[in-house]
C-alpha cells in the first residue's frame, strides 16, 4: 500500500490543548494538564478540530486509516518492530501492565 505524504500530531491530543479550544475538560484522570483528553466521541473530535482550524486558520483533520497505520509502524523510519519505535510494549507505550491504572503525561513514552 502506498500513503501520500502527510503530516501528523507528534503525540495525542492534551487535556490543555483541549480545554484551551473546546473551553472543557472531559477527561476522568485530571492529574496532569499534559495527559492525553480521553472520553471524547469522534463527534467530539470533530467539533475540536472544526474549532481548532477557525482559531488558528489552518486546515487540521483526522488521519483516514491508512495513515495512523503508517504511523503507528514509524513510517518509513520502522524498522519492522511490532510496536512503533521497539519490539517490547513496555518501551513505548502505557498499558494495563504498566500503567497502575492512570493515564500518563504525553511524550514519556
């Protein structure tokens, strides 16, 4: 499969980011302004990026499919790792093992 070039958000979408466009915060875990919004629908997600482009006159959307998929491996930087940037889950990313049950800061893993 080949993927036009694009361009994607280096991490997820912060509760700071969120709340200083959408004026809320939906999130459970408000421990840190920098963890990633979570309970937020894809109509959520697309009332945040209507606004985000009004604010800041750029031309923000979701990724289609095959580009998160892209992404998700590294792109073209991937090194055939099962998970992107390593082979072992605990590197790269949160999960139920590692996490103790909470959201963490973007950009720790």
């Amino acid at each position: 499969m080949t993927v036009s070039p694009f361009k994607i958000g280096e991490t997820e979408v912060t509760q700071e980011l969120w709340t200083a466009i959408m004026g809320t915060n939906p999130s459970i875990n408000k421990m840190d302004p920098q963890n990633p919004v979570e309970y937020v629908s894809w109509d959520d997600c697309q009332a945040f990026i209507t606004k985000l482009n009004q604010k800041t006159h750029l031309h923000f959307r979701l990724p289609t499919e095959a580009e998160w998929e892209y992404a998700a491996i590294g792109g073209k930087y991937t090194h055939y790792y099962k998970f992107s940037g390593s082979g072992t889950a605990n590197k790269v990313a949160w999960y139920i093992v590692n996490s103790n049950g909470s959201s963490h800061p973007v950009k720790q893993l």
